[in-house]
C-alpha cells in the first residue's frame, strides 16, 4: 500500500487523526512516547499536538488506549467508512481518479 493513499484513495482526503483535549491532558507523553508514525509532537508550551496527521494510519486508535485519563478521540468512525466507501468509485488502485 502506498503510504500517501489507503484503499486507492488519496491519504489527505480521509479525515482520521487523534483529536486531543488539552482540557484533560496532563501532558504524560505517553502517547507520544507510543506513536511510531510522528503524528503527534508538544508545542513550545508542552501541549501534545498533531504534527503529521496524514501519518495516521486509518482506523489506528492506539494512542488514545494510551491515554489513561481519555484525552485523545477520533473522528466517528462509520462515518469516515462511509465516506471511503463512497469515494473508492472515484479513485483507482494508484490513487488516481477514475473518471479522468
């Protein structure tokens, strides 16, 4: 699979990356110690952010199992399944639009 699509589809159309609370991040690191993929970074305050989201693998939630006090989530998940779903038509195996 090439790395900048998922399912055929370009990697930056597909809107899954961890969606951090500062509200409730204590700032353990521990999510950012787990990643291996350089999604996420802290910022000149120490803040976790996401860096890279198209780094995200899709449908991976294991930074927020991470989290022990549940400051990470995600996009609805049927949601974006649905929207690949539906946009896997447009785009074939090289990520490329079909309808060119």
């Amino acid at each position: 699979m090439n790395k900048s699509n998922y399912m055929g589809i370009p990697r930056g159309k597909i809107e899954w990356y961890p969606i951090i609370d500062h509200d409730l991040c204590n700032r353990c690191y521990a999510c950012l110690d787990f990643c291996p993929y350089d999604v996420l970074d802290k910022n000149e305050k120490g803040d976790i952010v996401v860096k890279n989201k198209e780094n995200c693998t899709v449908f991976c939630q294991a930074c927020r199992h991470m989290c022990e006090i549940g400051a990470i989530s995600f996009p609805n998940k049927k949601e974006v399944l649905s929207f690949i779903k539906s946009e896997k038509g447009e785009y074939d195996e090289r990520g490329q639009n079909a309808r060119i």
